[in-house]
C-alpha cells in the first residue's frame, strides 16, 4: 500500500493522498514518503470505527478509494513456524477488521458523490490448494474458490459484500486477488509479519550471507512485486470501464526457489543455496503445493481490460535487491 501510495503522487503532481492506517508513519514509511509528504494527509484510527475517521475525511474530495486494512495471520518461514496457527491468536478481530472493516469503508463510500472507483484488496488466499484441472493452466478468476483459513475465508466473504454495494449504489467496484507479494516496504508490521520467499532470499544475499539453507529446491510461488502489484491497481482505478468484479494480480508464472537462489547470486557473487533437514533450514517450503493458490494465476483478464503486464520475475527480484542496498547506504 505504501508503494501505491507514493506511485500514485509520483505520476501526478497534483494528486493528494489520503492515507488511513491504525498506526501513523513508521520510520521507513517517513523515509520513503519523505519527497512527497506535503501532498500526503495521515489519519491515524481505527478501521472499524468509522466514527475516528468519518470527520478527518469531510474536507477532501477523495475520487478514488483502494481499501487494503486487513490482519494477515501467516505463519513464518521455518517449519517450526509453519505448524502454528497464527489464526488462534486472535480469531475475532481477524473478522472485525477484515469483514467489518471493509462494510465501515463501504458505508462511507457510498455517500461520497465524488467518488469514482472503490478497489477491494482480497488474496488468492481465497482459492484452493489445487487447479486447475488441466495441469500446467494458470489458476483463473472464476471458480476453484474455497477458502479454509480465516483470512481467505474473511476475505472472499468481502469479496461479496463489495460486489453487492457495488449492485445496491451503483458503485464501480474491484477486487483484486494477490499473489505472493514482495518487495520495497516489504516488512514486519502490526498486522502483518509474514515474509516471503523472495523478501528473505534478497535479504540475505544483499546483507553478505554465503548462504541460504532450504529444504528443496522445488517449492514454487507466484511472486509479484509490490511495485508491480502498485502499477497493476493503478491501472485499474483509471481504467475507463472494469468489465470483471475479481482480477488477478500476480507474475502469471511460478518461480522455484532455487530459481530465486540463482538469480540472488547473479547480484550477490558468492551468495548460494544448500539444501539440507527440514528442521535445520532457514527457509522451509512444502514443495508439493504446486497449482491452486500456489501455483500461477492467470492474468489474461487484467492485459485485455487496462494493458497491464508485470516484469519478469528475474527482474522484479533485481531491482528490489538494488532497492535494499540502497537503503542500507
């Protein structure tokens, strides 16, 4: 959301930005937003209740909403982590703030005579562990849709109630189901502390490691970077018509991890990966989760309605390795 965000006022140097978040600006955000702060107004509430937030927001003309306040309780990257149900924790307010705080954010909207796109942030953690049925197919947008966790099942149940305000009030409104996302502002934060393969590969590589320990070389994702990810829904809220209520945003290719590895060390010589016990390993992945959620989705349906493409995966990885190493000069 934070590289949306600064996309966004980049692109135009009129836009203003309205950024509503449970926390104010971290010091990596303050960094970040650092050029193009005085065109950014942070309203610090809860999602939840709107009553923190309604009377901030009168004053601005906002035209476009992307609403992406959610909890994501994902487990790490170890297989110790990967056996917790990060979900037990605090069951109620992953649906507080998922569910209700999308229908809060809705009910404002619909009252807001200038609004002119609403974007619904949902996941491709609302599919299944497997699809389609021709092996080797990109996971489309309809069907194979059968969340298990409380985080996908929350967010399909947003999924749908988005689409009825957009059915009710004559709202033009989107979702988008994300892939593995990665990349700048990529972080641990309150309401998300899960880092993917990509994040935990570049890391390493560009803080000097020698090497990355993994249980196989075969787990795959389909990783999107966050810069690409920012584009794709910008593309979105200034499309002239959205023929779809779901799109895809994802590389539309699955990359393993020793795919991730090699290309680490084309930017980090000397940097490599070791394949040892499952129980002894930095990075652990069951690499006989292949299709459905985790294998490639298909994005046919953002190319024909915005002309959006991602960048190859090998690319994406390079630049945010070149993104971190600056940050640490």
């Amino acid at each position: 959301m934070s590289v949306l965000g600064r996309q966004w006022l980049d692109a135009d140097p009129a836009a203003r930005l309205i950024v509503l978040d449970t926390a104010p600006l971290d010091a990596a955000a303050l960094r970040y937003f650092a050029p193009v702060m005085d065109r950014l107004t942070m309203v610090v509430a809860d999602v939840t209740r709107p009553e923190m937030w309604r009377d901030a927001l009168v004053s601005h003309e906002i035209t476009y909403v992307v609403h992406g306040a959610t909890v994501t309780p994902l487990s790490g990257g170890t297989v110790t982590e990967a056996k917790r149900e990060p979900e037990a924790d605090s069951p109620a307010r992953i649906i507080e703030v998922n569910v209700m705080g999308t229908v809060a954010m809705l009910e404002w909207a619909r009252s807001q005579p200038s609004l002119r796109r609403f974007i619904y942030v949902s996941s491709g953690a609302v599919y299944k562990n497997h699809g389609p049925d021709r092996p080797g197919e990109p996971l489309p947008e309809d069907g194979y849709v059968l969340p298990r966790r409380l985080y996908g099942v929350s967010k399909f149940a947003s999924e749908l109630i988005t689409e009825r305000y957009a059915e009710l009030f004559g709202l033009s409104i989107a979702s988008v189901r994300l892939s593995s996302v990665y990349g700048p502002m990529d972080r641990v934060t309150a309401s998300r502390n899960f880092r993917h393969v990509p994040n935990q590969i570049a890391h390493l590589a560009i803080a000097g490691a020698t090497r990355v320990r993994v249980n196989s070389l075969e787990g795959v994702g389909d990783y999107i970077s966050s810069e690409d990810v920012a584009s794709a829904m910008i593309a979105l809220l200034k499309a002239p018509a959205l023929r779809f209520a779901t799109y895809n945003i994802a590389a539309g290719v699955t990359a393993t991890l020793g795919d991730l590895a090699d290309w680490a060390a084309e930017k980090a010589p000397g940097f490599s990966v070791e394949v040892g016990p499952a129980d002894q390993v930095d990075i652990y992945q069951d690499d006989t989760l292949r299709d459905g959620m985790w294998g490639a989705y298909d994005i046919s349906r953002m190319a024909v309605d915005t002309g959006w493409k991602p960048r190859p995966v090998r690319e994406a990885l390079h630049a945010y390795m070149d993104w971190i190493a600056a940050q640490e000069t």
